[in-house]
C-alpha cells in the first residue's frame, strides 16, 4: 500500500486531484436535478482539464515563462547558455488553456441564456419538471 | 512551484467543488463558485502559468460568477439539489 | 493568391460575418447577398483546391509561415480525403442558404442578421475542422461550430426547442471536453499537436504507441467525437435537437454537422494514429462494428416508431452514421470500408439535405409536421414531392442515386473483411428504410384529400378549403434548392467512379506515409 | 434516483480509465518529460523552440503572448470567433425585440431611486465612480503591456467589459448602456474581429502566409520582420480586446435583464 502510494501517487498528485475533480464534475452534470448546478458541475468539468493541461507544463524549479530582458539579448548575440529551458515553464499549454478558458465562459453565457428562457417558458429550472411540462405539451398536440 | 501549498490549495478545491455543489442555496453556490475560481487561479499563479492565473482571475473568479448570479436573480435562488 | 486558398475557404465566410455585424444590422437587405456571395466564394476556393490536390497531390499551407520545425506553427492540410467535403459543405451551405431567404429567424424577422452571422460563423467552424492538421485548433473549431448550433437551434420560438439546445449543450460540451482531454493525453506523451508530428512519432516508436497512456488518449477521442456525432449510445440530443430547430437552422445543422464529426473520426484514424498502428494495438475494433450495427438496428426501429416526418429523418440520421463508423472499423485489407465512409460521407450530406429541405417546405407550404398529412401531396406540389422522392430514394439504395453505390462501397468492404453481419444490418436497415419511404409515397400520392391542416405549419391559412387540390408549389426560393439537392443526389451517384478513384488516391497516400515513416 | 446510479457508474468507469493512464504519466514537474522537451531520441518539441527563440523571432519576451497570437494565431482568431458567436448567440436566444408584455408596472428603477430609500447605492455609486476609470486605466495597460508582463488582449478586454459591468451594477444598466449602447457593442465586436482577421489577412497581399505578420515590414517601416511581428501581435491584441469588452458586456447586459435591456437587477 504504501509502495504504491510512494510510487503511483506522489509524484503525480497533481494528476490524481485532477481525475477527482473531474468526475465530481462529471456526476453533476449527469445526475444533479438543477440547470444552473449542472452548469456549475460542468464549469469545475472544464476547470479539472485546465488543470491537466497546466500540470504537465510545470517543470520543478522553473520560473513563470516570461523571459529575462538580459538573458534575451544575451541570447541574440550568440550566448547560447543565456536562456536555459530548464529554468522556464513550458508556455504552450498555457497558450491552450487560455483558448480553453474563453471556450468555456462563452459556452456557460449561452447555457445561462437557454437556462433563462426555460424558465420564462416553463417556470422552473428543475430538469424532472421541465421534462413533465414538455410531455404535458405533447399530449397535447 | 511549492509543493506544499501546491497540495493545500488541490485539497481545498475539491472542498470547494463539493460545497459549491451540494449547496441548497444556489446563490451560495455561486459564491461557492467564485471562491473555487479564485483558489484555482492562485493555483495557476502557484504553477507559473501567470497568464492563465490572470485570465481565471477576471474570468473564473469575476466574470461567470455575474453571469450565474445575473441568472439565478432572473430565475429562482431556491433549488431541490 | 492560389497559394492561399485553404485558408481562403474559411476567410470567405469570416469576413462575411463581420460584414453582416458591421452593415447588416441597420438594413437586412445587406445580410443574403453577402451571405450568398461569401458561399460561393468559398465554393470557388473549394474547387480550386480539389483541383490542385487532383494534379499535385497533398496541399500543406503554413499559416504565419513557420515551416521548420514542423508543429511549431498551425498547418492547414488538403489532400483527397478532405477536399471534396469541402466542396460538399459548401454546396449544402449554399442549398440552405437560398432556402432561408424569407424565414430566417422564422419567429423575429429583426433576428435575421444574427441568424445569418451565426449561419456563416457555421461555415467557418465546418471548413476549419475539415481542412485543419492540428489537434487542438479542431477542438477550438468543434467549439465554434458547437456554439453556433446551439444558437441556430434555439433561435425558433418553440418552447421545445430551448430544451432541446440545452440537453444539446450539456451532451456536446462533455463531448467535446472528452476530446480536449484525448488531445491532452497525447500532448503529454508525444510533446506535440501536429497531426502529422504525431503521427510520425507514433509509426516510429513501437513502445510508445503500446503505450496506457495513448491507448486512453484514443478512447477518449473517439467517445468525444461520438458524442459529436450521435453515434447509437451518445445520440440521446440528436432528435429534438433537429426536429425543433427552425427550418432553415435543420436544413444545414442536420446534412453536415454529425457528417464533419465522422470525418473528424476518420482524420483522427488514418493520419493520427495511423491505420497500421490501431490494427496492431487495437483490440476492440470488431467491438466497434458491433456497436455499429446496434446503432443502424436502433436508429431504423425508432424510426419506424415515429409519426413526424422530421422526427424519422433524424432517426434516419442515428442510422447512418452507424454506417459510417461502422464502414470505418471495417478494417478490411484493401481499405473499400474506409473508402465507403468517405464516400457516404458525401453522399449524405446531399441526401439529408435533399430530404429537411423538403421536409422544412413541407411543414411550411403544407402545415404537414405528421406522416399523414401528407396525403395530397403530389397533386398539391409534385416538383417538391419528386425531390423529396429522389431524396428517399437514396436513403433507400436505389441505383442511380448515390446512396446505392455508397452501400456497395461499405458493402464490398464488409465481404471483404469477412463481416456478414454488418452486411445484414445494412441490408436490412435498407430494407425499413423502403418501408419507411414508400408508405410515405403511398399517403402523399394515394392520399384522398390533403388533410385539413391543423396548426401544425406557420402560414397556412390559406389551404383550409379542402376542394379539389389546386397545384401550389413551394416558392421559387425553396424549390429550387430542393431539386438542386436531388439533382445533385443524382449526379453524385453517377460520377461514383470518378469520386472514389480520386478518394482512394488520398487513402493510398497516407498509407505509403506510414510504411516510409517507419 | 436512476440519474444519480446512472451517473455513478458512468463516472466510475471514466475515472478508472483516466486513473489507469495516469500511472503512466511522466511524474509531476519533470522537466524531461515529453510535453517539455520531446519525445526521447525525437526532434526536440515544439517548447523547447519556443522558449529559445521566441525573442529571437519576435521580440516578445512573454512567450504565451508571442505564441498566443503568432505562432499559434490562427487559434487565437477562432478563440475571438468563438466569444463573438456566444454574443450573437446569446442575442438570437434571450433578446427581446419586440415589446412582449407591454406597459406592465413603471419602472421599478424610477420608483426605487429615493436619496432616503438608498443611501447605499449613492456611497456605492460614488465609489464606482472613482474606480471605473482606474479599472479602465489598468485593463489599457494591460493591453498594451500584454508584450513584456502578464496579461493581453482578452484579460484588458474582459476588464474593460467588467467596468461597464460595475456602472450596471453600481448605478443602473441605463447608465451603462447610455455609455455603451446595443448598436454601438455589437458594431465594436464585428470591428475586433475585423482588425484581427484584417492584421492576419494583410501579409496575403504582400504575398505571404496568413498571420505572418513579417511581411508588414514596408508597411510600418520597422527595421527588420522581428519587430514587425511585434507590432502586428499588438495590433491583434487590440481587436481581441475590442471584440472581448463588447461582449463580455452584451452578455451580462442580456443576462441581468432576461433580454430586455430595461430595468436590470
């Protein structure tokens, strides 16, 4: 048990809380009753994949990756050790996950704009009686 | 990166994401939310990845967490769940 | 300005867009010409490249120009599998396009720029997913179209249809997030985004592609792209989604958003991971045929079940795309499967647009939302009733029409990978299908008296008399779509051979890839 | 009940499969690892180029700002497609245009706005008052400083977009929109997209690539394409702000008050 907590956990924790995360927001979206708490579960969702992605960009001991004004001109004339990637984050899944976080509130905007009209229409935001109020308006078609 | 308050902080994320949605009150909720984005942005920051700290920050933090509230003040605070 | 025409297709719309945002919100006589200019603009490029990849081969353009290292930048990438897709969502969009000219928003007439920006931003979510070689900018670009669906699908006035966005929304953002977290996977084993990156590491590093990690990877690709897709056990959003969405919304969304999610499949399946290496380290590929013959047996019984005409073509659709994933998974040496799937591709796309096109005018111009209201129709509209004919007749099978020698690919397939089942199930769903499609002949050309309509269309004051059946075509405007799609259905099914010689290049292709890139 | 056992085992078989994998992840924070340096005996990774020659290429010495909107750009664009389509969409969804439920109660605003009934919305408001102009101050800076420290296009637009948003909430949506009104946020987002696709669109006639902003090097008389680049990735960020502020703002503006426009929270 503990080999494999020293082994398998450690030294990707980070990983482990992301899968948690995840599937906490996985079983709202699936199983809460409430619109807008199934939209709060799928805001944490898209939350635990920025934190995979941001994860796997970190090196230990690096710095944010914004380079140093010195060590970038001493680069440009041809000192090759001047920037050491090492000592610097790794920028692209910062890149992405910005992309990702822009995807996501404007996902959650029209999801509060639909959540909005289905209670104009039906007068409640709880799924099992908006599925009952639609099935009241089939029977009567 | 410190690992230290790299795990204090993940510990308390789940703690806010369970709060945030087993809450009645969907105005708490939303709170809750906003509390969550903020601790997942000082992750961020904690990480390194400024720009994404600071993105999180206006939008995780500030920005969704007015959008639910603008709804939920349409709509109904009270929920089953 | 050649050099540019792949990333010219999705310009054509963008800018289109803008230009509706800009000047089209004071004067909606502005939005159709633009939006119909913007189209045919990228028809025009969309030829153009098949052109080019029919006499030079695989296109690759280096947007911002980083060439080397590879995948430092984006790279736009049309070869023979892509470039007909284009041509074909540029055609369907141009088909809707012409078939929304008086009724965009339907319920607020003031909604139509926003209606056509949405419509276009489609377009450039459409032709971004297809022509694109970089993982991540297709899940940015599944994003776009996405967000636009939901707003075309919820932009009518029914109650239903806000609903049915919703469930839509929740269904392909999961999606789509499984798809991000595949992509995410792959980063983290591979170090890189590049379709064509990715592929080469994976045919050159043996214990890597055997690998947990990109096992998982590709398992949580395909469940994302399948729910994209409404494939049999994801489908649960499809059928309202379509069936309540406004007319001119269905007659794009239904012909080519599930149809690009298959082709996202099959991108991610011969040029990411490489059929050589699924073959090798995938087990549960039969397992996948199977599932698709569950999807083909479930979508042709619920269509049998329903009463609307809209309702059963979108069960319809459920069916077809089983073909496709099926046809896909085949596995079969020569590769006819994968070459059915592409084909088919094509082939529905005119299909299904052929059929919610006459379905939307129907419902409009004949109150008719049921299959018995029908009756009456070829007296009322025999133009609209032959394309809707033609229409079905495809999804039946019928020779000439292309949806016969799309079956004959997926068919040959099958035989030649030994998988009879599949070969019954396609044969069977035909079989409901002619079921399906001639008891709608029989009410509408058998069909005493056109039923008095009752408040199922939006106008139809005008047809309450039941006297003896005056001719009333649809307006120019919808016909003429209509019998351009049949036509088309038609034509397509005629120039079979020449379309698959030029599709099996493509395949050919990237299969020579793989055995140099070991 | 069926949901919440539907949703169990769902999230019990998704979990297991992404735990499976995670063992056989690279462990946390190794520099080695793929993702940051390359597959081992393959090319190097594209960060690792990044990281040494970003500056080099673009004088930008925040990389996630270079890569955001040159390397990677053609991303970008579609990440501003994708915040103008919430926009649009969310304006085709909850907008009402035509006056549903005429003359219903007066305005609530008109009746509320008593000195004696609300004094806190006048220290509130005062308070507003003084900060929206800082906010916009800083969110310009961040803009423009988007090059050399954190921040950019979409962090300064969501800023600029959230002080509009504190005048709504502060004073009322009436102010806000008597400073930023409905035609006037629609036509600024179509203008961002129009200068980014516009900044990315010009080197096509000059005869390169899309987004290779190099080639407006004549065109801004820099010295070399560097700089050129660098400039070109300012000017991208401009129409990203544009495009985030008006709709950050739209949205909330149909949010608060179910697409109305009137009234407000």
């Amino acid at each position: 048990m503990e080999a494999f907590f020293k082994e398998a956990v450690v030294p990707h924790f980070n990983f482990w809380i992301y899968v948690i995360i995840m599937m906490i927001g996985l079983w709202s979206v699936i199983a809460k009753n409430n619109l807008i708490k199934k939209l709060i579960g799928l805001s944490i969702f898209q939350t635990a994949i920025l934190l995979l992605y941001v994860s796997l960009g970190v090196k230990e001991g690096a710095s944010i990756p914004i380079i140093d004004h010195h060590a970038a001109e001493r680069s440009l004339v041809g000192d090759a050790g001047a920037i050491n990637p090492d000592l610097i984050a790794n920028p692209v899944p910062h890149v992405l996950m910005l992309t990702a976080i822009v995807v996501g509130v404007a996902t959650l905007g029209v999801a509060l704009a639909l959540c909005q009209m289905i209670y104009k229409d039906f007068g409640t935001l709880e799924e099992d009686e908006v599925l009952q109020k639609i099935k009241a308006l089939h029977d009567d078609v | 990166m410190i690992v230290t308050f790299d795990i204090i902080i993940l510990v308390f994320l789940v703690i806010a994401a369970i709060i945030s949605l087993s809450v009645k009150d969907l105005l708490a909720a939303a709170m809750v939310f906003g509390i969550y984005g903020f601790l997942i942005c000082l992750l961020w920051a904690e990480m390194g990845a400024v720009d994404v700290a600071f993105t999180e920050a206006t939008v995780g933090a500030g920005v969704s967490t007015v959008l639910i509230i603008a709804t939920i003040l349409n709509t109904r605070r009270r929920s089953t769940d | 300005m050649s050099d540019h025409l792949p990333v010219l297709v999705l310009l054509a719309p963008l800018f289109g867009a803008i230009a509706i945002g800009l000047f089209g919100m004071r004067d909606h006589r502005v939005c159709l010409p633009v939006v119909l200019s913007a189209l045919v603009l990228s028809l025009c490029c969309a030829i153009g490249i098949v052109l080019k990849v029919h006499a030079g081969g695989t296109l690759d353009y280096f947007v911002a120009g980083w060439k080397a290292p590879r995948g430092i930048g984006i790279v736009l990438r049309a070869d023979a599998i892509n470039s007909p897709i284009l041509v074909v969502i540029a055609i369907v969009a141009i088909l809707a396009a012409v078939f929304t000219v008086r009724h965009a928003g339907e319920r607020d007439t003031e909604k139509t720029p926003h209606f056509y920006i949405l419509f276009l931003l489609l377009c450039v979510g459409l032709f971004g997913i297809t022509i694109t070689g970089d993982a991540f900018n297709v899940f940015v670009l599944i994003e776009v179209t996405a967000l636009t669906s939901y707003g075309l699908i919820a932009i009518g006035g029914s109650k239903r249809c806000k609903v049915a966005a919703f469930h839509y929304l929740i269904m392909g953002t999961v999606g789509a997030s499984f798809y991000l977290i595949g992509v995410g996977y792959l980063y983290l084993k591979l170090g890189s985004l590049n379709m064509q990156d990715i592929h080469t590491i994976l045919a050159s590093n043996e214990s890597l592609a055997d690998s947990r990690a990109i096992r998982t990877a590709f398992v949580f690709i395909l469940v994302g792209i399948w729910t994209k897709m409404a494939f049999f056990p994801l489908h649960g959003w499809l059928p309202n989604a379509y069936s309540y969405s406004p007319s001119g919304s269905a007659a794009i969304l239904a012909p080519l958003v599930t149809k690009v999610s298959v082709y996202v499949m099959v991108r991610m399946m011969v040029s990411v991971f490489g059929l050589d290496h699924l073959e090798a380290n995938v087990e549960w590929g039969h397992f996948v045929v199977w599932l698709a013959i569950i999807a083909i047996a479930a979508g042709s019984t619920m269509a049998l079940a329903q009463r609307e005409i809209k309702k059963m073509l979108c069960c319809l659709i459920i069916a077809e795309v089983g073909y496709m994933v099926g046809g896909a998974w085949l596995g079969d040496p020569q590769r006819w499967g994968l070459t059915g799937t592409v084909y088919h591709i094509l082939a529905d796309a005119l299909m299904t647009s052929c059929l919610f096109l006459a379905a939307g005018a129907f419902a409009k111009w004949h109150g008719a939302a049921k299959l018995e209201d029908l009756s009456g129709l070829f007296r009322k509209m025999p133009l609209a009733a032959t394309g809707f004919v033609v229409g079905g007749l495809a999804i039946i099978g019928v020779p000439p029409t292309c949806g016969f020698y799309s079956k004959f690919y997926l068919i040959r397939g099958a035989i030649e990978a030994g998988h009879w089942v599949y070969v019954a199930a396609l044969l069977a769903s035909s079989l409901v299908n002619a079921v399906l499609f001639f008891r709608i002949f029989e009410i509408a050309y058998f069909g005493k008296n056109p039923v008095e309509s009752h408040g199922h269309g939006d106008d139809h004051g005008h047809d309450h008399e039941s006297e003896p059946v005056v001719r009333r075509e649809p307006p120019l405007h919808a016909l003429i779509p209509l019998l351009a799609a049949a036509a088309l259905v038609i034509l397509l099914g005629l120039c079979n051979g020449t379309v698959v010689e030029f599709i099996r290049t493509g395949l050919i292709e990237t299969a020579t890839v793989v055995s140099t890139g070991r | 009940m069926k949901a919440k056992i539907f949703a169990s085992i769902a999230v019990t078989i998704t979990g297991a499969i992404l735990l499976y994998a995670v063992t056989d992840f690279p462990n946390f924070g190794d520099p080695r690892s793929p993702a940051n340096a390359g597959v081992e005996g393959g090319s190097s990774s594209a960060s690792l180029y990044y990281i040494e020659n970003t500056y080099r290429d673009t004088k930008v010495p925040n990389l996630v700002t270079a890569i955001l909107a040159d390397y990677r750009g053609y991303d970008t664009l579609f990440e501003t497609v994708v915040i103008f389509t919430a926009g649009m969409a969310i304006f085709a969804i909850l907008r009402v245009l035509r006056n549903e439920d005429a003359p219903s109660a007066p305005d609530p605003e008109s009746t509320n706005r008593t000195i004696d009934g609300d004094h806190h919305r006048i220290i509130v408001g005062i308070t507003c008052r003084i900060a929206v102009p800082l906010v916009q101050i800083f969110a310009l800076y961040v803009v423009a400083h988007g090059h050399h420290s954190p921040g950019g296009g979409f962090q300064g637009g969501v800023m600029l977009g959230a002080s509009f948003i504190l005048i709504a909430l502060s004073g009322s949506l009436r102010d806000a929109l008597a400073r930023f009104s409905e035609a006037s946020y629609i036509r600024l987002a179509s203008l961002g997209i129009l200068i980014y696709a516009g900044v990315a669109f010009l080197p096509l006639v000059f005869g390169r690539n899309f987004v290779d902003y190099g080639a407006l090097r004549g065109l801004l008389g820099t010295e070399g394409e560097e700089m050129a680049r660098s400039h070109g990735i300012f000017g991208v960020e401009l129409g990203v702000a544009f495009t985030v502020m008006s709709v950050m703002f739209a949205i909330f503006a149909n949010l608060s008050t179910r697409g109305r426009l009137k009234g407000g929270l």
